[in-house]
C-alpha cells in the first residue's frame, strides 16, 4: 500500500471520532447551557412568587404543552402580538417557534425581576413595563393593531372591574377580528359573565393541557360583533375590584 493512502487510513478514523466527539460536547454544552437557564428561570419565578403570589398566580412557570396550546391558533404574518403578563417569557419562546418575529412582538409586565430577564432574551421585542389593567392607547407603538393577544395574567385572582380594565384595553389594542387567548386551571372560564357581556365578547374552549402542573384550560375570546369596545363600559361597573 503506498505511504499516502495508508497514512490516510490511519487518519480518516481518527479525523471522524474527534468530528464526532465535538458535536456531542457541543450538544451536551447546549443541553447544560438550557438546564442552567431553567434553574435560572425557576428562582426567578419563585422570587416573583413570594414577592406577589395572587399576581404571578402559580406555583411554576406554564409547561412547553401549555406555551404550545396556548399559541397553536395565532395568525402569523397578519400583524405585532400583544402579550399580557410575559413573566418568564414560556409564551414568547413559543410564539417564536411558531414563527412569529421578535419585533412584531409587544410584551407587558409588571415585575420588574421578570422585565430585566425578558428585556436580556427579547432585545427586539418591545418590553413594556406596566400594569395590564392600565394599558395606554399608544401601547403597541407602531405595530397596532395586534393581530392577537396571549394572556398568562391570573384573571382568576382578580376583580369583575380589574378583568373589565383588562379585557376592554386589550381589546382596544387589537385589530377588529383578532382573538385572545387565556388559560385557567379551573373548569371554567375565568372571565366572569358579565364582563364578556358588557364588552361585547364571547368565550370558546380552545384546548386543554391534562400534562401541564397543573392541568390547564386554553380559551379564546372574540367580540360578538365588529362593534368597537367603549372605555365607557368599562366605567361604573359594578363588583369587587383593585
Ligand atoms: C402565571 S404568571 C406568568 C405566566 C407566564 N406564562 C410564565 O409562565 O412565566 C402571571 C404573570 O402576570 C404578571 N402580572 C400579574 N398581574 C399583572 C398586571 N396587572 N400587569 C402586568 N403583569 C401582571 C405577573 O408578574 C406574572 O409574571
């Protein structure tokens, strides 16, 4: 055998294992670089938690099952996404994997622990830092009207005026058509009766997640009619409140 093609024999072997070798190394670097991340994640919620359990209003950060639920219906190309309660951005992910580009997204949050996180993963986002039931006309930028809305805020802790403001702001950012999708760990909707009534909005069950912790309910709200919200429903409204 000539000296070249037994030298190579010797070597193509060798070359293939190291080849080999780096992409595992690199695999499991990308596996321990997302558990560092979760474990981040994790403290981050529980922080969060202690500091306002009724406003995080769970024990865990929403499952990948839940994220995928709750964002299966969202159009793509049609428009910026209004998310309320960003938290730790479990919902963000999720809207990009379905392919929705960074910037045409528009995230609210209160906690200033998870504003700083989502602000470091979302640069091209627009992070907002704000009370939901307080949105400003001018929330969206020049990205409205959202083609939809993910909500991950605790509705179900909340008062019929705190829910009214919400529904009824969120709405005001959206596009006539558009839907908004919210999820519960309880049976029902968590969006009392009367205030879909007085908005003009109706409530399907869009899915269910039986492996989340715990299980969840997705819903997805619309307005009855094209008819647009009136900050004056919101206004008076009757029932407990912040
Ligand atoms: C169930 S947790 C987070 C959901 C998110 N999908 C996650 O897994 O991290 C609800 C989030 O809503 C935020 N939140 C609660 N009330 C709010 C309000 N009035 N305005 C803005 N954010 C609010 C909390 O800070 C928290 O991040």
């Amino acid at each position: 055998m000539p000296r070249t093609t037994r030298s190579a024999f010797v070597t193509q072997p060798v070359v293939a294992a190291l080849r080999l070798f780096d992409s595992a190394h690199a695999a499991c670097q990308h596996r321990l670089e997302q558990a560092r991340s979760r474990v981040a994640e994790t403290v981050r919620f529980w922080d969060a938690w202690r500091g306002n359990p009724r406003a995080v209003g769970a024990i865990v950060p929403s499952g990948q099952g839940l994220a995928r639920a709750m964002t299966a219906q969202i159009p793509i190309g049609k428009g910026s996404i209004l998310e309320l309660g960003a938290g730790t951005g479990a919902f963000t992910r999720a809207l990009l994997a379905r392919g929705i580009h960074e910037r045409d997204l528009v995230l609210i949050e209160r906690e200033p622990v998870f504003l700083e996180a989502l602000r470091y993963e979302f640069p091209s986002a627009r992070v907002q830092s704000l009370d939901a039931a307080r949105l400003p006309a001018t929330c969206m930028g020049q990205g409205g009207p959202a083609a939809a809305t993910v909500c991950g805020l605790p509705l179900l802790n909340m008062g019929t005026r705190t829910q009214m403001r919400i529904l009824a702001g969120a709405f005001a950012q959206m596009a006539p058509n558009a839907p908004l999708f919210l999820f519960t760990y309880g049976p029902y909707c968590p969006v009392r009766r009367q205030v879909l009534h007085r908005l003009g909005l109706k409530a399907v069950r869009a899915g269910a997640v039986l492996a989340n912790l715990p299980p969840a309910g997705v819903w997805k709200i619309t307005r009855r009619g094209f008819k647009p919200i009136s900050r004056s429903a919101v206004a008076g409204t009757p029932g407990s409140g912040h």
